[in-house]
C-alpha cells in the first residue's frame, strides 16, 4: 500500500497493478518522465518529479515535511506530487 500526495494537502492510497510498482506505473502517478527517490530513515522511500521545481507545480507542504525529516536542506521544497512506497513495494 502506497499513498499518492497531492499538492492540495489530499493523501489517497494506491496500489501496484501487480506485486510492486512499476516505472512506468509511478511516472504515470506522478505526472513526469524522471523520478527521483529520497530514502526516509525510516525505510519508507518518497518518490517525486526529479524535474517538479521546473514545471508550474505547486509546493508540496506534505512531501517537503518527509524531505526535511530525511535531512533535506534547508529551504528545500519539494513541487508537484509525491508518491511514498515501502521499499519492498518497488520493482
């Protein structure tokens, strides 16, 4: 079970259409062409739009509190959604 986050604050949960996600299946979620995984010390991985700053997303206050949990630099954001998956739920 994952949880796609929305820019909007909404959290819904997702599942992979088989035992875990595919590439193409998080691209899809995620709206993009190149993802970019940030690993939460927790075990749990945040996925989101490697290129998200450069499109007109919006800020991702949701997403950025995991990333600065997970040590991110200050004043980093995190635009547009954000899929976390368990580790095992990823190809």
């Amino acid at each position: 079970m994952a949880i796609l986050i929305k820019t909007n604050g909404s959290r819904k949960i997702v599942f992979p259409e088989k035992a875990t996600f595919s590439l193409d299946e998080m691209y899809k979620y995620l709206e993009c062409s190149m993802i970019q995984p940030i690993y939460l010390e927790d075990g749990r991985i945040l996925w989101i739009d490697e290129e998200g700053k450069l499109k007109p997303h919006f800020e991702n206050p949701r997403a950025t509190a995991l990333l600065r949990m997970a040590g991110g630099l200050e004043g980093d954001y995190i635009a547009g959604s954000a899929l976390l998956t368990d580790n095992d739920e990823i190809e």
